[in-house]
C-alpha cells in the first residue's frame, strides 16, 4: 500500500492516515445519532475474561457488537443485557466512515459494528490489537468526540516502540494494511469539559466485523 497522509505530528507508519477535523462538517448529525443509540442501548462496563471491570463505558451499533464478559472477547448481534438486537447503524455513522476510509485510500468500507467508548476522566484503554474480526484487510475507523485524549500507537508486538498522539473533537484515525494489528491504546484521561459533550471522550470504533 502506498504512504498515506502525513499531517499528524508523529509519523505512525505505513496504512496509517490521521485525519484532523474530519468529523466536524458532519457533527449535528453524528450527535444526534450517537443519542439516539445510546438511549437505545446504554452505556455499561464490561467485564474482562479475567474478571476487571473495564474503566471505560460501552455500546454498540450495527448489525454486531463487540462485548467482553468470563466467557471471553467476541462479536454478537444482540445486546446481552436485554437479548435485543444492537440498534442499527446509523446513516451518519455509516457515512461518515465509509468517506473517512476512502480518504485515507481504503475505498468500498463498509461497517457492520460500531463500538462506542464513554471515557471519563481517569479512564484508560490498554495496549491492545483489534483481532476479532474476520477480515484484516478491512481498516479500522476511529472517530474522536469530545474531550482530548491522547493515543497511543505502538507497532506488531506489545513491546514496540510507542508514539503518542493528541486527538481532538471531530478527528479521525484509520489504519489498516500492514499496520491494522498494530497495538494501540489511550492513556488516563485529564479533566476538560467540551461545549457539546460536558466532561467525557466518546470515540466510535467502525470495523467489518462479519
């Protein structure tokens, strides 16, 4: 795959494209459709195969959603606490990825699974890879609302180098190619507040799941 765009301030690799203010043209609409899941499905704290509750808050959207409980890490089509399908995925999530992606020189994405992250101050996601899905060659879309954070971006083992970059309401990561099982993770929260979103980080992971 070819280099993609270079205007973040570290370099994060080949396959990887920050798209800075990406999401803002299209931030009443996202907005309005993260309201309208999380009313649907609200936010909850899963438990690790290891029995941690995780500090970060969660949902889904689409046609699969990502859970954590003893029994392990995997996609299901229902919520898990009301036995419900996940509610579907809406247009202006559905949009906005597949035109973030595109950008980023991966062309024809299209998500069936929304993860839906909550961080409030303090909160943190380890260093992880995104492997429970059935397809590599489809990147990952990660859209930053709210708060900053700062992400970390590692490499092909957990002990890899880590570049730290700061993400702002209505950026956009996408990685895939030769970076798309690259470890990554958000170190602990500071306290901020944003206009539209009070004192927390939402970010919407979109990935191809099935």
């Amino acid at each position: 795959m070819t280099r993609l765009f270079e205007d973040f301030e570290v370099p994060l690799g080949e396959g990887v494209a920050m798209l800075r203010g990406f999401a803002l043209a299209e931030e009443d609409a996202v907005l309005a459709a993260l309201e309208s899941v999380t009313g649907a499905a609200p936010f909850r704290h899963m438990v690790t195969p290891g029995g941690f509750r995780m500090s970060v808050g969660m949902t889904n959207c689409g046609a699969l959603g990502w859970v954590s409980d003893r029994s392990g890490y995997r996609y299901a089509p229902c919520d898990p606490e009301t036995g419900k399908p996940w509610p579907a995925m809406p247009h202006a999530f559905a949009a906005l990825s597949g035109r973030a992606a595109a950008a980023a020189g991966f062309s024809g994405f299209e998500s069936d699974a929304c993860l839906i992250n909550r961080y409030a101050p303090g909160a943190k996601l380890t260093l992880h890879q995104d492997r429970n899905e059935r397809d590599f060659s489809q990147p990952i879309v990660s859209v930053s609302l709210g708060i900053p954070a700062v992400f970390l971006f590692g490499g092909e083992h957990r002990s890899s180098p880590i570049r730290r970059v700061r993400l702002e309401h209505g950026d956009i990561v996408v990685w895939g190619g030769p970076a798309r099982l690259f470890y990554h993770g958000i170190a602990p929260l500071k306290e901020a507040a944003h206009p539209r979103l009070g004192g927390c980080r939402v970010n919407l992971t979109f990935r191809r799941a099935g």
